[in-house]
C-alpha cells in the first residue's frame, strides 16, 4: 500500500513539473528574452492546442505586449511632431537628416541652421519630405 501511495505521489509530482512548472519556467524565459533584447514587438509563442489558465496568462501577456508598443509609437509620433501643426518639428528634422547623412554630427548642424534661418519655408519642405 505505502508503495502505491509513493508511486502515485511520484506521479502527480511527474505530471505538475511537465504540464504546469515547464510551461511557466517557458514563458518566464521568453519574457527575459523579451526584456534582454528590449523589444516589446516580440512575443510568447501560444500552443495553440492548449485552452487552459495557462495559455490564457501568455494570450494576456502578448496583449499588454501590444499595448507597450502602441504606445511607444504614440509617444515617438508626439515627441516628433508639433503639437499645433503636426508637423515634424526640429527633433524630427534633425533625425530625418542625420539619418540621411549617415549620423555624423555636421547633419544635426545643417538640420539646426536650416529650422532656425528658413523656419518660414521648412514647414512646406519638410511636409513633402516627411509625410505623415
């Protein structure tokens, strides 16, 4: 009888490592993985066979993953655009030609000299050259 209980026991200890503990330590992993790379784009990988508590945990975490990234967009898109006009404004110009320039700091001066010297023409210039 005691070596049936300790079978059993053994055996539920078995099943909670593989089905619940493996599982948790899998999506604990990919989250570091997330956090290391510093990527909120990234996901947990869902089994689509499996319906449970679980599944459910890293549906709910991919969410919020999508809601991070939302919203970095909107702060990027607010930290680049004048709040007034929607125009880019001089953050946004001087990235737009350091990143044409090969991100040298003389482009981030061109991009300065250019918004303070033309400011009434840039805003024409920069609409066609920087959509929204």
């Amino acid at each position: 009888m005691l070596v049936l209980g300790v079978g059993l026991f053994l055996s539920l200890l078995w099943t909670i490592h593989h089905v619940i503990i493996r599982r948790l330590m899998g999506i604990g992993d990919e989250l570091k993985q997330i956090t290391i790379e510093r990527d909120s784009r990234l996901r947990i990988s869902l089994n689509e066979q499996s319906q449970d508590e679980i599944e459910q945990m890293a549906v709910s975490m991919n969410e919020v993953l999508a809601a991070l990234e939302d919203t970095r967009a909107e702060v990027l898109d607010k930290a680049y655009r004048d709040a007034l006009t929607q125009l880019p404004n001089r953050l946004a110009i001087e990235d737009y030609f350091s990143s044409v320039r090969g991100g040298d700091d003389q482009s981030v001066s061109s991009a300065s000299i250019l918004t303070t010297s033309a400011a009434s023409t840039t805003s024409s210039v920069i609409a066609r050259v920087m959509p929204s």
